[in-house]
C-alpha cells in the first residue's frame, strides 16, 4: 500500500455519491425533504412530481437519484433512474451498479459495472465501486484488479483510488 495513513487523513474530507462528478455530499432538497420518496422536487412549479414528469430534464433527475442514494434511499433512486432517458448512460449505469450492490445484488450490481466500464474504460468511479463491492465480498484480488486499472487510467489521487485503497484494507466499502 502506496499511501495507507494519507487515504485515512483525506477520505473524511471526501463525501461522493456514487457516480457522482462532485467532492462533496449532495445538498439536501425539497426533494428529500418535502415530496413523497420516489418523487423529485420541481423548482419551476414548486411542486414535487413523478419522475417521468416531462417537465424535468435528466440532470434533475441524477441530481435525485444522487440524493437518494447518499441518503440510502436506494428503491427511490432505482425509481428515478428508471426514468433517465439514457440507460446506457455511465454514471446511470453506475448508479444502478451501486444501488444493486447496496442492496445485497452483487451480481446485478457487478453487471451493470461491467457494462459501465466497457461503455467508458476511463469510468474510475464505476472501478472504484465495483472493486468496493468485490472487497466487501472478500475477492480482494480482484479489487487490486481495479484499484491498478483506476491508476493506469489517470486515477492516481482521487477519490475513487483512495475510497478504493481504504475498501481493501478495511473490507468495508462506501455508503455514499
């Protein structure tokens, strides 16, 4: 292990929800705070609505499934990923790999990784979760698989290496 006591300084510094371009937790919304779960929070008619509302677009519609799944409201985000219109989408994919693995699926999970990753080689997130999924099952092998794939492709240093690293040495993957 290259970094062992800099992973454990950095990562509580680091809240990512799975797929997601961002260092930091979602911000809670009216969404998760005021509509049914399942429902997303409409800011042009400040109503919560379906997801397959046409009145929301698909990055309202991550921005919920990635809220969803920060706060382990996985069936929720399932319901709003189902709506995205991109299925073949990578951090869609990637949502569905991590919501399917939080659940106990680890083979579905691990399936729509795969297809995450041969859609975008480069996907490190999707790397990183599906090498936290393999470590939590106890195949750490496997998990150093993708831990050398995430640094090949540029991923030295992120988060997804760290969080990566860190399920390894602990068999404890991430909730977010």
């Amino acid at each position: 292990m290259r970094y062992p006591a800099l992973i454990l300084c950095v990562l509580p510094g680091f809240a990512f929800a799975a797929g997601g371009s961002s260092t930091s937790a979602p911000a809670t919304s009216q969404t998760t705070t005021q509509c049914q779960t399942g429902f997303v929070y409409d800011d042009k008619t400040k109503t919560c609505v379906a997801p397959k509302d046409s009145r929301l677009n698909d990055d309202q519609r991550y921005q919920a499934v990635r809220e969803f799944a920060y706060m382990g409201k996985f069936d929720a985000a399932q319901t709003v990923l189902a709506a995205i219109s991109d299925q073949t989408d990578g951090r869609v994919l990637t949502y569905w790999g991590f919501t399917h693995g939080k659940q106990g699926n680890l083979d579905v999970a691990l399936g729509f990784y795969d297809k995450a990753i041969t859609a975008d080689p480069n996907n490190i997130l999707a790397r990183s979760y599906k090498g936290q999924a393999l470590a939590e099952a106890g195949d750490k092998l496997a998990a150093y698989g993708e831990l050398r794939e995430i640094v090949s492709r540029g991923g030295e240093g992120t988060w997804a290496e760290a969080s990566l690293r860190s399920a390894i040495m602990t068999g404890a993957g991430y909730n977010y």
